[in-house]
C-alpha cells in the first residue's frame, strides 16, 4: 500500500488503540483545537512520512510498541513496521504550545469552551520550552480567547516577545484583530496561520457563530504583504457540509492570494459528535487539487519552518505525503 493511500484511511479511521510496551513518552496531549481535552495522540512514522492518530482504546487501527519507539501498525490485515515518534509539545520537533486554554467563542466542532482550560503564564511557557529544548527546531504559538480577542492578542504579543531567546522560528496562530500582521511582524515571526476553518462564508456562519470571515481574509491578505508567499497558513476542515467545488473554489482562492492551505479531515467532537469523518477517498481527491494548486501558484509546503505544515501529522501534505 503505498503512503498517500495508507495516510489518507488512517486519517479517515482517526485513531489507534496502543498495545505492547508501556507508550507514555510518546503520547501528545492538545489543549486546543477539536483533540483538547481527549485521551492523546501518537505519532506513528515510517522513513520520513508522519501520521497523528487519536489513543482509542476501540480503534480497528492497531499500533503494537515494541519498545524504545519501535512499533508496528496493523491495519486492514496489513503488518507495517515503523516507529513512535517523541513529542516536543503537542508535536514532534516543536514546542507547539496553547497560551489560554479556555474560549469565549463556541465554534461547533471544538470542545475547548466547555474543559474551562487555565492561561499559561511566561515563565510556565518557557520552563516547557526549556524542558524540551535540546529536541525541537521551532516554536508554535496557539491559544484561545480568555476575555476579548484584543486582551488575548496583547497577551500573546508579550509571549512572543519572551520567547525570542531561544533563536528559533516562531509560528503563530490566534484568532487576529486587522493589526495583529504588523505586530506579530514586528517581533520577528517567522510565519503566521489565520484559520478561515470553513470552505465558504455559510458555513463558517454555522459553525462559528460571531466571528468574521471576511475580516480572516483581509488579515491573510496583510499577512502575505509582511511574511511572503509560503509563510502564511489557513487551516481549512474537510467535512463540514461544504461541496467538492466548494472546497476546490476555497483551496483556489487560498493558494492564488499566496496562502498555504492546512486541509484538515473533520474531527467530529463537541457539537459535531456522530458526523461522519471525511472518506479516504475524498481526502485523496482533495490532495490531488492541492498539489496541483499548490504547484501553479508556486508554493511548497516543504518549506514551512514551524506550525502544522512543517509537522505534516494530521494532514494530507503535498511534499510530505
């Protein structure tokens, strides 16, 4: 079964359950997103290709650990032997660290308003840095919205700037205000992901109740003027109702404006508990537009220095995949 193929099931499956040897180092937790506040995730990697599935104890994916990270993975009746991969935070090779924990919006297919999640303080931040700083090349910022997306903007600006001592790349990804570009620019990010989360403006509407659209697109324009081409990311959930040439027209408008699209398969959580994850089959359909998009607009996520691209786990990533 070759690679594209295999990720794109497994991505489908969304989970394992982990037998063997003891698996607990190479567990990541996520404090945002649809996984926060699950049972954690692994990272299974064969040669250089990576795949992030959620720990199910009732997974018809098995990933057996042999021990020091030597796994093998069965599926379909399959055997595949590769490795465990050791999390810096929430991913390997990375500090990818949620500030707040909490948020005040309710976008239906995320649980974080409901676990209540506390704000890291600096000092917290960079004593988890440190504590993984001898195995990561870059630092990835997230967070939620504790009181208002300007307080929570100000707060990660003060991270950010406490971080630039380490001498690493840092990514960011916050809900932005329209000068959040500029400031985050200013304090030397390397790259920045401002999420549009849905194919169209109808059903971002439905699934993210207050929040702007129209404004994410203006913020990824302004982001592309300050960071270039290739360092600007959105991520886009594949399964939301959108149509095929729904997702086409998006990932098309993305790639002509110079932003690179994080098309990632619903994780049907929270509101959207029972919604069927996307088929393999639509992954793959979508992968191959995203290449060929990707291609013509002369973008390559290859390249990317930090945040999802640069980690490849969840997704279907042209150049990695």
């Amino acid at each position: 079964m070759q690679w594209t193929d295999l990720k794109a099931k497994l991505l489908s499956a969304g989970s394992a359950k982990i037998t063997g040897e003891p698996a607990e180092r190479y567990i990541a937790r996520s404090t945002a997103g649809p996984g926060a506040g699950g049972s954690g995730a692994v990272f299974f990697s064969m040669g250089t290709h990576r795949v992030k599935l959620a720990v199910n104890p009732i997974s018809a994916v098995e990933i057996a650990h042999r021990g020091n990270g030597v796994a093998d993975l069965y599926f379909e009746g399959a055997l595949i032997s590769g490795r465990l991969l050791e999390p810096g935070f929430h991913c390997p090779d990375q500090a990818f660290i949620t500030v707040t924990g909490s948020c005040i919006f309710h976008c239906r297919y995320c649980p974080v308003p409901t676990l209540g999640g506390k704000r890291k303080s600096i000092e917290e931040i960079k004593g988890m840095i440190e504590s993984v700083r001898h195995r990561i090349t870059a630092i990835s910022v997230t967070s939620g919205v504790l009181e208002t997306i300007e307080e929570e903007e100000s707060y990660v600006l003060e991270v950010v700037k406490h971080l630039r001592v380490y001498n690493l790349p840092i990514g960011v990804s916050i809900y932005p205000t329209d000068q959040t570009p500029d400031r985050l620019k200013a304090l030397g990010v390397a790259e920045v992901k401002f999420n549009i989360e849905a194919a169209t403006p109808t059903i971002f509407a439905k699934q993210c109740p207050g929040l702007d659209y129209e404004q994410l697109w203006r913020v990824l324009d302004r982001s592309v003027e300050l960071f270039g081409r290739g360092r600007v990311f959105s991520n886009v959930i594949i399964g939301l109702g959108e149509t095929d040439g729904e997702m086409e027209a998006c990932i098309k408008r993305l790639t002509s404006h110079g932003i690179i699209p994080v098309l990632r398969p619903l994780n049907p959580v929270a509101e959207l508990t029972g919604t069927p994850r996307p088929s393999a089959e639509r992954l793959k359909k979508f992968f191959l537009i995203h290449t060929r998009e990707l291609a013509r607009a002369g973008l390559d996520p290859k390249e990317a220095l930090t945040m999802c691209s640069n980690c490849a786990g969840c997704d279907l990533v042209p150049g990695r995949d």
